[in-house]
C-alpha cells in the first residue's frame, strides 16, 4: 500500500483569467489528518473540487494510493476514492436519513426496494459511526451538525478512506465542534485520512498533524504543524511578517445617547430581552445555536415578526417585522446565512452591494463605482464589480454582505456571524470596520461565537433558551466566556 | 486597508473589461439570427424585404409580443402565469358583452359604449391580482392556480358568449386595432412604447432590479429590503393587464371576439421567451433577449408562409418550428436554457 492518501502533482485550474491554482500540489500521507490553509480566494476549494473530480484540472495529475484517478466522468468510481463534506449540504433535505445514506444503492444491490431493509442497514451504520439520529427522520429536521454527521458516515459507508472537510465548523457551535473533533481522532485511529479546511489557526493545531498552505494560488509550504509555529503560519498565509492585530475597541469613546432601544422583546425561540445600545456601543450576544440568539438579532432587524414588545431607534418605534422599515430607521443586518439570505449568487457584485440602498434609479455606471468602492474597502477578491457573486470564493461572498449591510450608512448594525468564512487577515479588517463605525458613533450588535469577533464589543451577553442569563462587561477571560457559553449549553 | 490583498493574476483587468462585453453581447445574441433570416427570406422571397411585409410581420407579432412582455417578467421574478392567454380573450368579450343588448349576444347590463377600454384593464387588474392572491396570500401553487385559471376564464367567455363570436365590437376597438400613425400600425407603436418603458425599468429602476434580486434568491431579496410579495403581485397585474392589451388589439383587429380568441398561444409565449434567453427558472434574462425571441419567431413564419406553405402545415410544423428554434438559439448563443 501506498503511503500517500492522496497526492496532487502541477495542478493549474483557471476560470477565465482568474488562475484559480498555479501548479500546485498536496501530498497527504494515508492516515493523518492534513490541514490546507490560506487566505479568501487562495483556491482552496478549487483544490477540492479537483481532489473531488467536480472539475478537471486544465493540468497536472491526482493519485489516491498511487493509483492515477478515475475519469472526471466516472463520479462513482471518485466516490469510493474520496469524501467530501462541501460547505453547502449535498444532502437532499426532503428524504429520510436512511434514503440519503443509500442515496442512488437504496436496493442494496437487490433490484427492488426493501424498505425495511434499508432502515435496518441504515441504523447498523449510524450506530458503526455512533451518530444519534433516528434512520427514518426526514434530513431537513436535522441541525447542521447531524446532517454533517449523515454526509460522513455516508461517505465512510461507500468505502472510501479519505474525507474532505471544507470548512466544516463554520456553521458549528463550540461543543459541536469538539465532538467533531473527537469523531474525526477516533475515525483517523481507524485509518481515515482526513483533508482538513479551515479559517480557525487554533483548529489546525487541535486535530491536524501536517498543514500545507496556499497563497494566491501557489504552494507556498508544507510542513508538520508542531513545527509551525502560529504567527509563522500567518506569515505564510499572508505574506507579510507581522501577527494579527484584531481590534478590541479599547478606548472607544462612551457616550450616554442611546441609539437602539429594545424594551421586553419576545419572539420566536426568546422572550422578553430588553437591552439598548448607546452611541459608539458594540453588543455581544453569545450563545449555543438554539440559544435564540440568532432568532433575537433578526427581530431586531425585521427578518422576524416579535409577538410583544418595541425597538425603536433614536427613540422613534420601528414597525416589527418589516425589513424596509428597519432599513429607512437606519438599521443596517449581515444576515446569518449568505447562500440563504445574503446574496443573490447571480448577480454582480456591484448590485449585490448597493441592494439595500434607496433610490428609485439605477444608474449602472454609478452601481459599478459603488461595487468597486466596496471591492475596495472590503478587501474582496474578484475580477470586477460586474462579476457575478457566485464566482466568488466563501469568504469574499461574505465580504460583500458586509459591504451591502454597511451602504446605507445605517445608525445600527446587526451582524449575524459577519467573519463566517473570512480569513484571519480579513478578519481583522471587518472587525477593524466594525470598531470603526463604532468610533463614527454607530451602535452595533455582534451575534457569534468567536472570541476574536466578540472581543470588539464592549460588553457580551450570553443566552440561554431565549433570555440573557450573563452578562460580561470588557476585560472577560476567554475560558470564563467560553465556559459560560458551552455550560449553559450542556446543562 | 492592506495592500498584500492585491490579485496575484496581473491580467484581472483586461478580464473584467472581456467579461463585460460578453455580458453585454449575450444581450445581442439572436439578432446574428435575426439577420440571417432577413437574408434567407429576402432570397427565397423577392418581396421579403418590402416595407409592406415587414410591417405584416411586425403587426402580427404585436399582440405575441405583449404576452411575451408580460410573461417574461413573471419569469423573471420567478412564477408563471398559464392563464394570460384566456385573458386576452375574456377580457374583451366580457367587456363587450357588459356593453351591447343581448339581441346581439350580450348581457343586457348596458353599460355606456366609452367604458369599454377602462373595464378592459380593470378586469386584467382582477385576474392578475385573484393569481397574486391565490399564490401570495393563499400559498397554492402558482402553476396549477394558473392553469385552473387558463380553463375557468376560457370556460366564463363560452358561458357569457354562449361559445359565439360577439361582432358588435365597440369604436374604440377597432381604431386601436386598424389605424396607423405615422406609417406603422398603432398595434407596433404600442409594443415599441411597452418595450421601452419595461428595457427601461428594468435596467434603470430600483423597482425593476428588484425583479431579479426576487427571482434569484427571495430570501436574500427579502432580506435586502425588497418587498417580495408586493413586487410579485404588482408583476402579476401588469402581465394580465399586458395580456388585455393584445386582446384589446386582437379584437380590434379582427373586429370580432371569437369564443377561441388567445387559444394556444401560452405556447409561443414560453417558447419566443426562452428562445429570448430567459430562464424558466427565474432571476435571468432580458426583456431585449425576450423581444428578438418574438421577432425571430416571426420570421420564421412569415418565411414558411411566403413559402407557399399551406395554412394547415404552418399549425402542423409549428411545434417542430420552435423547437428547431430553440436548437439553434441553443448554439447561436452558448447557454444552456432553464
Ligand atoms: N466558477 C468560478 N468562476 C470564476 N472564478 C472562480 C470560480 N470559482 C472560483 N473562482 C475564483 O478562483 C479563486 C479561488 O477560489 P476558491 O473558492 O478556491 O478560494 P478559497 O481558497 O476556497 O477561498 P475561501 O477561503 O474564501 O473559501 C477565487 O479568486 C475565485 O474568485
Ligand atoms: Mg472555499
């Protein structure tokens, strides 16, 4: 047997004339659990997609255990080759759990259906993989974490002995993602390679034991993670010496005038939170992902009718559940998911970007200069303003919602995961615009999990079903805040 | 911000500017076909490329062209509407009937004769937004609600008509439908205003953009600040309203309402759209790319009809006609449609 997994020889992959990969390469030894990190747009999913035979490269050569890979069209012999959890669920949400772990074999070889069959073999395989869902489940009723859980075991269940996981825990909450964790160490002591993408450095360290990393589409190195340190890493990645500076709003001036006031709010999934937000005042709001946290900021927003209880800004009422409403109040939202909720994938970027800005005109020309603005500030990776978004790579989709919750100049910002897939260098420029618009005399409120995005705030409140149950003002101890968002949650 | 961002590909500006002009060109794609079927009609036919049969061409595709028009930005904002081409022909015989005595097949309510165009449109008004309320308010399917549609309103203008032709049309009518001013028939010069205020809207208004933020993603829509369903309703109106317009114009044309006014026609509506380029699925195309789809339809068949071929072979080859049109628009324009 080979030592190698999986290996990439002289990838090049170019959509248009954006080089996408130039002569790259990976080796991943069978067995390890390999870290691919790199700045938005640095192609690491494009890698993926040719490890995957989504695509076919426009030059050099995949191997799985020495063996050269299948045809690009042969997708079912790629299947029993490799895995892979993409970001976007390749579930079908309609189905039953069983259905989709046998998706397209649900005869088990047998010509007819056997249902009953199939829902036995479906729980022996979930119990091999000890993943606690009930075989007959529709998948659309699971959270992100189960279904993630149903594309491993089905991956494992085909037969193949290598997973990529592109940026799994982006969706996932603290616990889930030491479970994952703690899944994926005890699937690697079964021999399971894993190919491993990640924005969080600290992640890499945890499970990875050899990280390779890309920049602007080049292999830059690779090499065993004890041996990297994490400011060499960022180095690596970004090209520039220098570790990270995230802002934390030190010396932010306070003021006493209120901006957003919400008095006993109650909605769905949360009730009766009232808190307000004075000028130049960052919000925390922690949480597990049924905390309610997320259901509260998009209230706020008017994503969600609440069924008692105001907001107001500047101490005038905002209709509840109106969107056009808190958008003329001056509230300003980077929604939670950004396929659902914050992009319409083909459009450009320029219109993207100015979608929520008043005015019954358009000018095109005036369009584009506002999408090359916001490809400016952002710092958003693309060949123009009338590229369309879904050319885009993750984390720089991301970067536009920001820039389209920011257009309006609005007075308040609800920002729902807003570094979700963003790298560690961007990062620390959209939070270094979040602390920005705060100096401007904004208020701003910050729903995530992530220390480094809470950090900017002045204070974070942490939920827990639906009601503030502790609040920590500047200066917090990260394993204080952790633990009292992960006890919360396990109580 | 940091600079180390910068795009590692130092020929990112020259394909922004190729992206562009292909976006651009994809807009134009069919009039290479238009073109060509100018040159294939001239040489078959020396009188092709008269003014007099140019305008034909033109006047018979005006009512199409309308339904098209409409349909397309119900594509476009992501729902259909099977029911316009029952419309065009309810629309005008209710309004008709509503209008003359029953000696001559109408319902003896005796309305005056000038209310005939403003009921017109009111009754498009009340088909367009009995769909948008059954699809919005209700949450039934937009296809089968239409389709039910399709069949009620056809089936409402054979009960009020006693399945006749009502021919006591009134004035109104029947100049909007034969007079011509400055040399084209009113029928085209409306279609030319239509078009140019809908290329208009939806390129230079917000409201207009909006349809396809709506029909690409919704949610995102919703989330952005558009109201989705307001939009969508007021689309559904404007597409029956449009649909009443050609029956308007079919009539007056025709000088009669026949009992099968509009029948069929959903079909060349679907296909002179997505020959257009716009997707079935929403979110894409253009009213442009909608107009040349009508146009070169149109050819088409005046090119068969020039031909010699008999009246019952043009129905009969039609089908195949547009399916050979959509081959062709298929590879003259590289996309795969939806
Ligand atoms: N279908 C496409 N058409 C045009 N350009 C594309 C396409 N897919 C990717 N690209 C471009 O290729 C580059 C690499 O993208 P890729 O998605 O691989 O980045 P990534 O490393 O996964 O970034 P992220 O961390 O943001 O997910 C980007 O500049 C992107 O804009
Ligand atoms: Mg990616």
């Amino acid at each position: 047997m080979n030592e190698f997994a999986a290996v990439a020889r002289g990838v090049t992959k170019r959509f248009g004339r954006t080089l996408a990969l130039d002569d790259v390469g990976i080796e991943i030894r069978a067995g390890e659990s390999h870290a691919l990190v790199g700045r938005n747009g640095a192609g690491k999913s494009t890698l993926v997609s040719v490890l995957t035979g989504m695509q076919a490269p426009d030059a050099g050569e995949v191997t799985f255990f020495g063996e050269p890979a299948p045809p690009v069209a042969d997708s079912a012999a790629w299947r029993r080759h490799v895995a892979c959890v993409y970001q976007k669920s390749t579930v079908v949400p309609e189905l039953s759990v069983a259905e989709n772990l046998f998706i397209n074999r649900q005869d088990l070889g047998g010509g007819l259906i056997s249902w009953k069959k199939l829902r036995s073999e479906a729980s022996s395989l979930l119990e091999t993989y000890d993943v606690a869902v009930r075989p007959d489940a529709l998948v659309s009723t699971l959270t992100v974490e189960q279904r993630q859980l149903v594309e491993i075991a089905r991956a494992l269940s085909i037969g193949s002995r290598f997973v990529i996981l592109d940026e799994p825990t982006a969706q996932l909450d603290g616990p889930a993602i030491e479970r994952l964790f703690d899944r994926m160490r005890s699937l690697q002591d079964r021999g399971v390679t894993f190919l491993f993408i990640s924005h969080h450095l600290q992640e890499v360290y945890e499970v990875c034991q050899t990280v390779t990393v890309y920049r602007d589409a080049r292999h830059i190195v690779t090499a065993a993670v004890a041996e990297m340190s994490k400011p060499d890493l960022i180095e690596a990645m970004t090209g520039e010496a220098g570790g990270l500076n995230v802002p934390s709003g030190d010396g932010r001036p306070s003021s006493a005038e209120e901006v957003l006031t919400v008095a006993s709010l109650s909605g769905d999934h949360f009730s009766d939170i009232s808190l307000s937000a004075t000028r130049g005042e960052v919000i925390g709001l922690a949480g597990s992902a049924s905390s309610g946290k997320h259901e509260f900021a998009e209230t706020v927003y008017g994503l969600r009718k609440p069924s008692l209880g105001t907001i107001s800004v500047n101490g005038a009422a905002v209709r509840g559940g109106d969107v056009p409403a808190a958008l003329r109040a001056g509230i300003g939202c980077v929604p939670r998911d950004r396929h659902h909720q914050g992009l319409v994938l083909d459009l450009s970027i320029a219109e993207n970007a100015t979608m929520s800005t008043a005015g019954a005109f358009v000018w095109p020309s005036a369009q584009r200069a506002a999408g090359g603005t916001a490809i400016a500030s952002y710092d958003v990776k693309a060949a123009g303003p009338d590229q369309p978004v879904s050319d885009l790579s993750g984390g720089n989709q991301q970067k536009v919602v920001m820039a389209r919750a920011l257009a309006g100049d609005p007075s308040v910002l609800v920002l729902i995961n807003p570094t979700a897939g963003v790298d560690v260098k961007s990062k620390e420029s959209l939070l270094g615009v979040v602390d920005a618009q705060a100096r401007r005399g904004k208020a701003a409120i910050v729903v995530s999990d992530e220390l480094d995005d809470l950090r900017v705030c002045d204070r974070v409140l942490v939920l827990f079903h639906g009601q503030v149950v502790k609040e920590f003002s500047r200066g917090w101890r990260d394993q204080e805040l952790i633990s009292a968002i992960e006890g919360m949650s396990t109580e | 911000m940091t600079k180390a961002m910068t795009p590692p590909v130092a020929a990112t500006a020259p394909s922004e500017k190729q992206k562009f002009r292909l976006a651009r060109y994809q807009d134009l794609a069919l009039v290479p076909v238009i073109i060509l079927l100018l040159v294939v009609g001239a040489v078959l036919s020396p009188i092709f490329l008269t003014p007099n049969n140019l305008i034909a061409v033109l006047t018979q595709q005006s009512e199409l062209s309308l339904l098209v028009l409409g349909q397309a930005m119900i594509l476009i904002v992501g729902k259909m509407d099977l029911s316009l081409e029952s419309t065009v022909g309810l629309a005008p015989a209710l309004a008709v009937a509503l209008i003359i005595p029953s000696s001559a097949g109408g319902l003896d309510v005796g309305l005056a004769a000038w209310l005939a165009l403003p009921l017109c449109v009111l009754i498009g008004v009340a088909i367009g937004g009995l769909n948008g309320f059954l699809i919005l308010k209700v949450g039934l399917s937009g296809f089968m609600v239409t389709l039910g549609m399709l069949t009620m309103l056809r089936g409402l203008q054979l009960a009020i008509t006693e399945g006749k032709s009502l021919i006591d049309v009134p004035e109104s009518f029947l100049y909007l439908g034969s007079t011509t001013w400055l040399g084209l028939p009113a029928a085209v010069w409306i279609c030319i205003v239509c078009y140019a205020v809908g290329i208009f809207v939806l390129k230079y208004l917000r409201a207009g953009r909006s349809l396809y933020a709506i029909g690409g993603n919704s949610e995102a829509a919703r989330a952005a600040g558009i109201r989705v369903d307001r939009v969508v309703w007021i689309v559904l109106i404007i597409g029956s309203v449009l649909a009443v317009i050609a029956g308007i114009l079919m009539t007056g044309r025709l000088g009669s309402v026949a009992a099968t006014q509009g029948e069929g026609m959903i079909f060349q509506v679907f296909a002179a759209a997505v020959i257009g380029g716009i997707s079935l699925n929403g979110g894409k195309g253009t009213l442009f790319g909608a107009l040349s789809g009508v146009l070169m339809l149109g050819l088409v068949e005046q090119i068969l009809r020039l031909q010699g071929v008999s009246g019952f072979y043009i129905k009969a080859s039609y089908g195949a006609v547009i399916i050979l049109a959509l081959i062709v628009t298929r590879f003259a324009t590289g996309q795969k449609q939806e």
